[in-house]
C-alpha cells in the first residue's frame, strides 16, 4: 500500500470508530495511551535533530471553503504538540544519521495526532515517505 493510502486507511479508521460509538478501550489508540514517544523512520540521512522538530511541532492551518470559486481562509491554527525529547539514532563510528528517531511529546495526545496526520508524508529531499508510529 502507498503512504498516502495508509493514511486514508487509518483516518476511516477512526471515523468508522468515532460514528459507531466504538469504546475507547478497544480502539487501537488506546493500546498506545501511555506512551509519548512516537517512532519515525524513512527520513533523508541529511536531516537533523532541528529540522525534525521543525516539522514535527509544526502549526496546521485548518482551513474552510467559503464557496465555489472563492479563496480558502484559515479557520484557526493548530499545533501537533511540544516536543520535549528526540532521539536521532546515528552510526556509531561515523556519527551519521540512519534515517530513523523517535520524538517524544510532552502530552500523549499528541503523539495521536502525529500518527494520525503525518504518517506517509514525505520530508524535503524527495525521498522515501517517513514511517510514523507510537514506539
């Protein structure tokens, strides 16, 4: 499956969970409720810690249609969370990035969030999209 599918997999997901009443206890989210920490994998080598909490702490704009033909306008903007922790694993010897991290938040409803919109998308480089997932 491609990211961007994956992504429309786990957002109908939680849609079809959220309209059915599904108990929080059995959704895949809740297997993950303690933990803060979220893994991401699949990066450009030439990143760094900086620039992944650039892109991860990032504001959304949430935009609404103001009718056909018309510009969008933000409704508001929203943050995925403060990152407190982040852990880019590096070659021992050469001291390089492998491409992978793990990013902790400092609330755990953001890493729902982080899973949820930024799995499958693609950071600068044009290489493959990352692998975003609760460690």
């Amino acid at each position: 499956l491609s990211p961007l599918t994956k992504v429309k997999l786990i957002n109908e997901l939680n849609e079809r969970e959220a309209d059915l009443g599904v108990n929080e206890s059995v959704s895949w989210h809740s297997e993950y409720r303690d933990s803060a920490w979220i893994f991401v994998g699949g990066f450009p080598y030439e990143l760094t810690e900086g620039d992944l909490i650039c892109v991860f702490s990032q504001y959304v704009a949430m935009f609404s249609l103001q009718g056909v033909g018309t510009r969008r306008s933000p409704m508001s903007l929203f943050r995925y969370g403060e990152i407190v922790n982040i852990n880019l694993v590096r070659d021992k010897k050469t001291g390089k990035s492998k491409g992978f991290c793990f990013v902790c938040y400092e609330d755990q409803r953001s890493t729902i969030l982080a899973v949820d919109n930024f799995n499958g998308i693609k950071v600068s480089l044009h290489r493959h999209p990352p692998a975003v997932s609760i460690a």
